[in-house]
C-alpha cells in the first residue's frame, strides 16, 4: 500500500504551510499529493505551483470539476500538466454537486453519470492525439452544420497513458467508476465497511469491462491526528464531518449522508443533518457519533495508526491519502512523518 496526502481546498486557512507539507511528503517519499477545488481555488494551479518545486511526488487533482469545464479543456489541462511536470499528473474528475454545478457553473446537474461517461470518453480519446469526433447525448463534437472541424491536440503528454480517477461515493458511480477509470477517489471510508460500500461496485464495473481490480486505485483520503487522546484528537474533526454529513448538498440529495447512512448511522444522520441545516452548527457536530469520526480518521499514537493502515490495506485500499491535521505547520509536518513511520511498522510499506 502506498500513501499520498491530500491538501485540500486552496485559501482554506493552510496555504503558507501547504507547499512545506507537499516538499516534506516529496523528501519521505509519499506517491502523490492532491489538491481540490470547489468554488474558491482551482486544482490545476496550485498542482502546477507544487510541481514546480518538488521533485518526485506525483500531483493529482482530487477533483477538476466536470460541470467547470469542457472535456478537451479538461484534456489541454491534463496534457500540459503531466509534460511540465515530467509525467507527474493524475488527472481526478467528479460531477461535484447540484449545488455547486447549478449555482456556481450554470449548468444543470441531471444524468451525473451519463455525462461523466461521455466526459471521461472525449477526454481519453483527445489525449490520444485523434482528430476529436463525438456524438454524444451531452456533447457533440464538432457543432454539425458549421464551420468547425474535427481537431486533434497539439500538446503531446510525457506518458501515453494519464491515470485517470473518478471522485464516488454513490453505488452507481462506483460501479461505472471501476468500469471506465483507473482509480477510485473516496471520502469517509471506514476499513469495517469498505467491502459491501466501495469494493463491490468497483468490482463488478471492473467485471463489466472485463477486467479485475489488479492494477485498479482504491484511493480514499483520510484525516491523520498523532497522539494519545484518541477521544480528544476525534473532536477535531467534528466540524469537518458534520458539514459534508449535515451541510454538503440539500436535505434530498447528500451523497455524504446517503453513505452515512449505509454505514448503519441512518438515525444519526438524520439528527446532524436536520440539525446543521437548521443553522445549529455546533449541535450537528455534537452529534456526530465518535465511533463514526473514528472509523474515518486515523487517529492515536503510531501503533494504532499502523493496526488501522494495515485494516485498509486488508479492505482493498491501495493509495491511502493522509490529510495531516494540526493547529501549526510543525504538528502537521509532524504528523506526515508519522504516517511514514505509522507504515513502516505495519510491514506494508
């Protein structure tokens, strides 16, 4: 099992730390680090500005938002990407939300996965160099009836073959996930559930393409928190859980909760999310379950931590993103070594 990091979303409190973060996870040898984007920073930037001064991690986009961009953007991006940084980009889509894709992109959230299969067709075959021609139910490519012409991209990719990953939390999306991608980006996995709410979709889309899950990424990212008090050291991801189990999406379609939910916490979802929507932001967090923070995190001294690293590898997981936490870039930098030692110790590195 390797491990990457995760830093999350750019301007988020973090940013004069994260470059330090990204250069010490290059120095201990950690994979790759990703960055997202949702309606503040972009991916692709802060990608291109970590790549830039580190040397061997690979930088991934966890994700380029579908809705935010056409599939040959997506393609152009990708490309200049992975030859700038000398064959280091992994290129991470998702459909985002409904929120986000109606209110901040225009652009109507409806057949998530129909347009992710046509998004993820177009993209491939433009980063093969064809001339591009696509007749799809969401693009049609080029316009009939104009002066367009079918165009072939003229940046050429360090590496024939991009990895390309696919954000899903959703049964369906997994599926089709494990069909038409190379890896799998996951939130909230806990190790005790991952079979029956990651590992068998993915497997029976890979069934579907006719392939195994040899070679396939199960990537989840998870919060990391080094010390003794594993009750105390929960609490600090209180907040952050119950803002995608409580707030993330409407009351009808929370991607987060609905998984919440298959991990047999429907009650108390159901309480943070009434809750948080309410305005009561601190009840939501209040009631987030601590067995549900800490089947999510990893969290305790290095022991601990390497008997739950080895729990993930056992699942089915193959990169584990560590996203450090800590009030200063110290503690943070600290808690990125323990991971790599956290791994030594489990025999998995």
């Amino acid at each position: 099992m390797r491990l990457g990091i995760n830093l999350g979303y750019w301007g988020a409190g973090m940013d004069g730390d994260n470059l330090a973060v990204a250069q010490e996870a290059d120095r201990l040898g950690y994979d790759v680090c990703w960055a997202a984007e949702a309606y503040g920073s972009d991916a692709p930037t802060v990608l291109t500005w970590v790549a830039a001064q580190t040397e061997s991690i690979d930088v991934g986009s966890a994700i380029m938002q579908i809705p935010a961009r056409q599939p040959t953007m997506t393609a152009m991006t990708a490309a200049t990407l992975d030859s700038l940084s000398g064959g280091r980009f992994r290129l991470g889509l998702g459909v985002s939300g409904p929120q986000v894709s109606e209110g901040w992109y225009g652009v109507k959230f409806d057949k998530p996965l129909a347009r992710t299969r046509e998004y993820v067709e177009i993209v491939r075959k433009a980063m093969t160099r064809e001339r591009v021609s696509y007749e799809g139910a969401h693009w049609t490519l080029p316009l009939p009836g104009g002066p367009g012409k079918p165009i072939k991209l003229t940046v050429h990719p360090q590496r024939e073959h991009i990895p390309l990953y696919i954000a899903a939390i959703g049964p369906k999306n997994l599926e089709q996930t494990g069909e038409i991608a190379d890896g799998a980006l996951l939130i909230f996995p806990s190790a005790e559930h991952l079979e029956e709410t990651a590992i068998q979709p993915l497997r029976a889309g890979r069934e579907k393409a006719g392939k195994t899950m040899e070679g396939f990424d199960v990537s989840p990212t998870l919060p990391l928190a080094v010390g003794d008090d594993v009750n105390g050291l929960a609490d600090m991801f209180r907040p952050y859980t119950a803002l995608y189990v409580g707030g993330m999406g409407s009351r009808k379609q929370n991607f987060y909760n609905q998984l919440a939910q298959r991990m047999g916490y429907e009650k108390e979802a159901a309480e943070i999310q009434d809750k948080y929507l309410d305005g009561d932001k601190a009840g939501a967090a209040a009631a987030v379950p601590h067995r549900l923070i800490d089947q999510t995190a990893l969290l305790g001294p290095v022991e601990r931590i390497a008997d739950r690293m080895q729990a993930y590898a056992a699942a089915g997981v193959t990169t584990l993103n560590l996203a450090p936490a800590g009030f200063t870039l110290e503690e943070r930098l600290t808690a990125l070594r323990a991971g790599t030692d956290a791994l030594e110790r489990s025999g998995l590195a």
